[in-house]
C-alpha cells in the first residue's frame, strides 16, 4: 500500500519553485536587446529533483521553459530511512564546490541559498551542506545535483565490487 502513494506521489506532486529571475542584455545593431533569465527548482520531495533555465523576452516564458527544461534533466537520489543521504560527498559546476554531509535525526536542513531548495525539494530533511569557491546560484544549484547524483547505496557498491551485501559490514 506504501508503495502505491510513492508512486502517485512520483506522477503528480512536482513543487516549482523559482530561484532567481535576472534582466540580462545583448547588445545589437539597433541598441540594447533586453529579455530574462529564470533558475528554476523542481522536485517531488521523495527523491527526484532537477534545475532548469529558461530565457526569452518576458518572465512568464521564461520560468515556463525553465520548467521544461528542469523536466528534462530530473535525476532520481538515495534516500536513507532517515531522510539524509548515505555518505559525505562533494560536488562540483564550474568554480563552486559543494560539501555534503549526513546529520543526526531532527538537526534539518542546514544550508543556504539555492542549495537549500535544492535539497528541500529533493525531499531530504537531514543534512549539512556547505557552499564553497563561488556565490553563483546556478553553479550552486548544479554543483548540488552533481554530488547527489554521485551518491552510491550498499547495494550499488556491493554490486561493482562483484561482493555480497554481508561482506561490506
């Protein structure tokens, strides 16, 4: 019974959440061609989280193909029964760095920025995180997905080892 909300939960409850909104500009012949950059955030807090952006000449088109593209690029993270991750692990997107690690039960989510609502959609209620290098949200965000997306279980290890379960105790 368990199993069936998780998978209802996996189709229809996807968060948004819109990070950043910038006014960027192109310089053309004509003069100074503006249009807008939306970082967007989705996520179904049970393990599946992704990051988009979107850029086009109004907000709302913006955030919108953000959000398709947030959709394209979802990847799926380990969860332990705690709600944390199963081990420390650093990540990485251009100069920012960022440092995971597992906390006790109840200690919630400490971390800041895009990070936080990176790991807050993810579903993870459980972890300390640092930013390091770079204050880029979109770096920060990405560099978030790159170390979950690194995150090995007890089974994965198990299985490239070619041991068994038992033997990595």
């Amino acid at each position: 019974m368990k199993k069936k909300n998780v998978k209802n939960k996996d189709e229809n409850n996807w968060e948004e959440k819109v990070v950043q909104v910038k006014r960027v500009t192109k310089v053309v012949k004509g003069g100074k061609k503006l249009s807008f950059r939306a970082i967007i955030i989705i996520g179904n807090e049970n393990g599946h989280i992704g990051v988009g952006v979107g850029k086009a000449s109004d907000v709302i088109g913006a955030v919108k193909k953000g959000v398709t593209d947030a959709k394209k690029h979802i990847i799926v993270i380990p969860l332990t029964k705690y709600f944390s991750i199963p081990h420390p692990i650093n990540g990485t997107s251009g100069a920012a760095k960022i440092m995971l690690r597992p906390s006790a039960t109840g200690s919630g989510v400490i971390a800041g920025g895009s990070t936080r609502t990176v790991l807050e959609l993810a579903g993870i209620k459980n972890i300390l995180a640092k930013q390091l290098g770079s204050s880029n949200t979109l770096n920060n965000a990405r560099a978030v997905l790159n170390a979950l997306n690194n995150l090995q279980t007890f089974q994965d290890t198990a299985k490239f080892r070619d041991i068994e379960l038992e033997q990595l105790y």
